[in-house]
C-alpha cells in the first residue's frame, strides 16, 4: 500500500477515472436520441423516388415537380440551347462541367435538376415562359442576384456551385426515376 | 453592492420569514435601495424598458400559443384566426408582432448607448457579453417566431437562415438536416420551432437575471464614466429612477399602441400574408426590419477570397459581426469610458451609427448596381471600426480633462466641494 501510494498513481485514481470515462459514455449514449430525434424522420427517409412522364412535356417547355419536398426542375431543350450550353468555354465557369456531365448521354435534350439556388436555398426563376431568365438564358435567383446558365451552371452572383442534379434513371425512352 | 441594506422586518413575522428566506431583504436592497449614480441621463431607461417589453411578449405569447396551431397544414389560417375570431386576438397578435419590433428598436438604443459611454469596460466586460448573448437569443427568438405564421416571407426566411448553416464546411450539412428535420423546411421544421420559440424566451430572462447581477456588483456606468465615488453620487432606485423608467415606459407605450391599434402589420412584410409555397419563391425576399443591417452584411460579400467561397465568407462575415461585439472590451483599450471626453472617438461613433443606418436601408434593396458597393463599403466600415480604429485612437487619443467626481460633473466644483464640506 505504502509504495503504491508513492509511486504517483493508485488504484483509487484508476477507478476515479474508470468511473468518469463510463459516466461520460453514458450521458453520450442519453444525449445522442435527444438530439438524433431532430433529424428527418422515417417517413421523410421514405419518400426516396418518385417516377414520371416525359413524353407530354414539349420542345422548349419546362415543368416542376416535388421530390422530398424539393422542386425538381425538367426541362425540354431545344437544339439552339444545347448548342448553346455547349459552346461555353471551362474557363468562363465557376463551378467547371462541361454540359454532357449534367444530362444522360443520348438524353441531352433532357435537363433535370434540383430546383435550390445553391447559394441559401431559393427556387431560381426561368421555369416560366414570363419568368427572368438572367444574363446567361437560364435561371435567375431572385434572392441574392444568381445567374445560371441553360445548363444550370453558375455564372454570376454569389451561389458557388450548379443547380444540383438529382439521382435519376430513365426506366424507359420517356419514364424518369429520381431518387 | 451590500452594506447598504437599510432592511429592518418590523414585527416577528416578517423577522421569522426573513431568517428563513430573505426574498424581502433582497428586493430592498435590489430594486428600492439600489444606489444609483445620480446623472444618468434618458439612455439609461431602455433596459427597464426591454424588461417590460420582455413580459409583454411572454404574456402574450403564452396566450397565442393558446390558439396557434404548429403545423404546416393549420398554421396560417390558426393565426388568422386569432385575428379574426378570437375575443381580443387582434390585438393580442398585434401586440405580439408589433412587440418583437419595439424589443429590437428598445435593444439597439440599448446596444449604443453601451457603444457611446464605454459601458462595457472595465469592470462590466461580463454584464456587457451577457447582453451580446441576450441580443443572440433574441435574433434567434424573434427568427424562429416569425417562421410560424407560415406565410411565404416565413417559409423563405425559414429555408435562407437555415441554408446558412450549410456554408460551414464538413458539418454544415448535418447540421442543416438537424435544424429542419428533412430534405426542405416543412412540418418537422415548423414544430421545432414552435418548441424552441416557447423555450428562448424564459432562457432569455434568465440571462436577464445573471445580466442585472453582473450589473449589481459594480452598479451603473453613468454619462461622465467616472465611478461612483460617495453616497454624494448616488440616488436610491426607488423611487428616483423606478419613475422615470415607468416615464419612458409609457411614452414608448404610444407609438406601440399606435402600431398596435392602427398599423399591426406595417413593419412586416405583405408576401406574409400568402400562405407558404415551396415551390415559389418571392420575387424579393426580405427578412424583419430589425435584420436587415446584418443580412446587407451577408449579401456583400458576393465572391470568392482565396479558397474560401462567397457563400461561406458571407455566413464568416455575417457571424463574425456579431461576434465581434463580444470583444469590443479589449478592443477599445481607451482608459476613459464616456464618449464625452473622446474628441477622436465622438465622429467616428456617429459615423458607424450613420453607417448601421446605411446598412439597414441597404438591406432592404435589391441586390444590384450602387447598393452592392454600398453595402460593400458599410460592411468595410462596421469591421473597421472595431477592429483598426477603436484599437488605433485609444492609443493615440488625448482625452478631454474628466470631472473628479459624478458630484462635480452635476454641481460643477465649488458646489461639490461645498457638499463635501458639509
Ligand atoms: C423574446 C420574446 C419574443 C419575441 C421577440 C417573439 C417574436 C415573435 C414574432 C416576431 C412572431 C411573428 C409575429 C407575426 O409576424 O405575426 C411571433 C409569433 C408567435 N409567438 Fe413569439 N416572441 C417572443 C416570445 C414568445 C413567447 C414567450 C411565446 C409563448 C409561447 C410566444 C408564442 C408565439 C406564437 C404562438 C406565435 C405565432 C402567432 C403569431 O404569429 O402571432 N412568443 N413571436
Ligand atoms: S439564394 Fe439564390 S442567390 Fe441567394
């Protein structure tokens, strides 16, 4: 006992840290649910994918529909866009994509995106024939001034990446899958 | 600030009590004897004023929550119900709304004048950080409050402040997962903010208590900034100052009541008035009045600085402007505390209130043309002012002579000297 007690450390102090580090673990392991609980729960994970149609949507148009309540953005280009999209210079880009790494090959005329300014998260205008387009022909964040272009690229303003693309998957030549 | 208690309990029963619990001692001495500096000008009412305006919203929040429904589904129409059914509840809603207003308005004169008189030296550098955190909570408060209307300018306030905690790197994205409770702000979002909306405000009076406590120890800063000196200096609380505070509490009364009863939905924002869409953004989001100086900080900075993007370095400045107020204390390193006796500090504090009010102006603008530069230029101001120029003239200033005493400032020096005498 006596040259324990000399050496520096004890079994008391073993224990006083053995009972520290366990009573640690334990208000972690009580505190984690308390805050987990504020993360999307199993009937927000469980709206993953939602599938539709393509084939009614027209050259030029554009529609949007809700995936985890989020707008997706589809649109129908025409050839002049995709020409368009495609003659953009990399180093004019913020975010650099070349305009066939944003669509499905063979699909090109198909853009599809989530609809959320990258920059603090509003819906760009351009879905509509009315709606501003910006500088680049594309989409146009109200919000803080975000141009992007007519493939979803951005350009100008304060949003640091392109629209975001969806995970999708063409079940058939006009049936989409996203999610 | 004890030593002063003039407390005697007259009769055994409140002697019994006050040997128990000494609740009445302590009010005596908190609330009615407190010694006051006798100059303290009208800029020292407004904290008496925040209190009570901090009641206001409690009681009335309590009864709202009465008839408020959280959910995305009921929520607009449950408060349009109170104002439009609900025996009084449009003047309760009124009062609500108009009252996280007259908070802020109450809070910024609060905030200067702390700015003006150098009240955060010291010994007062933790009443003055309290008041920061006060004034954090509040913003949270009042942003989440305004969420649960659930109009358009609620649901789009809601996605854009959450969005800002996406621009920290690594763990921005948890967090904003954490916050909202989905893939887009929705129910789950709405509910906890309900919660925390109920919660902030008893924390915030609870940091009232620590602030009034850490205000109690050295007692009141004053207009000369010279510390109390003699009991020749000071005034009891009560009733001196608890009537002038009850004063400005009903002259702040009328302009309240005329919001209240004749414009309850001037300083807000019409689009609120549409219940919310996820699909459809306003054309021009703006937050509550009482943001806009640092949302024009957030928009300013629109493009990159070295590896950092616009995106975070507009969430690091909008952060950072009000973090840094928690260390203005040690950046002011001037020994004189009242702006009275600054010469050099007097035109650059007018200029960065000018320049707070520039702000608030700019971020109500749309993000284009000269108001881009000018809120480029105001943001370079409000850091500037912290952080190069209150360090640099309180190194280089020569103060104007300071009073030897509140007496003397008061009586000038024959008199006070005349007192002393006495
Ligand atoms: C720190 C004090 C508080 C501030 C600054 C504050 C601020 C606000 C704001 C700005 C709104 C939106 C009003 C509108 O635009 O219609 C609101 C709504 C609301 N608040 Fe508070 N509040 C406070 C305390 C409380 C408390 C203590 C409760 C109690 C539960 C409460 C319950 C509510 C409810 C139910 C609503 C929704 C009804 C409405 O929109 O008027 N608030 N609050
Ligand atoms: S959210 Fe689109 S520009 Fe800010």
């Amino acid at each position: 006992m006596a040259s324990e007690a000399t050496s520096g450390t004890t079994r008391r102090d073993f224990l006083y840290v053995a009972t520290g580090a366990v009573g640690a673990v334990g208000v972690g392991a009580a505190v984690w649910p308390l805050i987990d609980q504020m993360n999307p729960d199993a009937s927000v994970r469980a709206l993953a994918s939602i599938e539709f149609d393509l084939a009614p949507v027209g050259v030029g148009e554009s529609f949007t529909i809700t995936w985890r309540g989020q707008p997706i953005f589809v649109r129908h280009r025409t050839e002049a866009e995709i020409a368009e999209a495609r003659a953009v210079p990399m180093e004019d880009l913020k975010d650099p994509a070349t305009d066939l790494e944003r669509v499905v090959e063979g699909k090109e005329q198909w853009l599809i995106m989530i609809g959320i300014c990258t920059h603090l998260g509003c819906v760009p205008l351009g879905q509509k024939p009315s709606d501003a387009k910006g500088d680049y022909n594309g989409w146009f964040c109200p919000c803080h001034g975000s141009h992007y272009d007519i493939a979803g690229r951005i350009r100008k303003g304060p949003a640091p990446l392109n629209l975001v693309l969806p995970p999708i998957e063409f079940l058939s030549d006009t049936i989409v899958k996203v999610g | 600030m004890s030593g002063n208690s003039s407390y005697n309990p007259t009769g055994a029963v409140e002697k019994w009590f006050d040997e128990r619990l000494p609740i009445l001692r302590f009010s005596k001495e908190h609330l009615m004897d407190f010694p006051t500096p006798k100059n303290i000008n009208y800029w020292w009412t407004f904290g008496a004023v925040l209190a009570f305006i901090l009641v206001i919203q409690i009681v009335t929040g309590i009864v709202l929550a009465m008839h408020y429904v959280p959910n995305s589904e009921l929520a607009f129409n449950s408060v349009e119900a109170i104002r439009r059914d609900v025996n009084y509840g449009r003047i309760i809603q009124g009062t609500h709304a108009v009252g996280a207003s007259m908070f802020f308005a109450a809070v910024y004169i609060h905030i200067f004048r702390g700015l003006y008189y150098g009240s955060y030296k010291a010994p007062r550098e933790i009443l003055w950080i309290l008041g920061v955190v006060i004034f954090v909570l509040m913003m949270a408060t009042a942003f989440m409050g305004y969420v649960l209307p659930w109009g358009q300018m609620s649901f789009w306030a809601a996605t854009v402040i959450t969005n800002i905690f996406a621009a920290i790197p690594v763990i921005g994205d948890p967090i904003l997962a954490l916050l909202r409770g989905g893939f887009a702000v929705d129910n789950a979002t709405l509910n906890r903010f309900f919660s925390l909306h109920y919660l902030l405000p008893f924390i915030i009076a609870a940091v009232v208590g620590l602030h009034i406590w850490a205000l109690h120890v050295p007692g009141n800063n004053n207009p000369v900034g010279v510390e109390v000196k003699s009991s020749h200096d000071t005034l009891p609380f009560h009733p001196y100052f608890t009537m002038k505070d009850l004063f400005v509490i009903v002259v702040v009364l009328i302009p309240f009541a005329w919001f209240v009863f004749f414009a309850p939905d001037i300083l807000g924002h019409p689009d609120n008035y549409i219940p919310a869409d996820p699909l459809l953004t306003p054309p021009h989001i703006v937050p509550e009045w009482y943001f806009l100086p640092f949302y024009a900080i957030l928009r300013a900075i629109d493009f990159d600085m070295w590896f950092i993007s616009s995106k975070l370095g507009g969430v690091i400045f909008f952060g950072g402007s009000i973090l840094v107020l928690f260390f203005v204390p040690w950046l002011d390193r001037s020994k004189v505390r009242s702006g009275n006796f600054r010469p050099l500090f007097r035109p650059f504090f007018w200029l960065f209130v000018l320049n707070f009010l520039m702000l608030t102006y700019l971020g109500a603008q749309v993000a284009e043309g000269i108001y881009v530069l000018l809120s480029k230029v105001g943001t370079a101001y409000y850091f500037a002012y912290f952080l190069i120029i209150l360090p640099i003239i309180s190194r280089v200033e020569r103060p104007a002579p300071l009073p030897a005493s509140i007496s003397e400032s008061v009586l000038g020096k024959a008199e006070a000297s005349g007192e002393k005498g006495q």
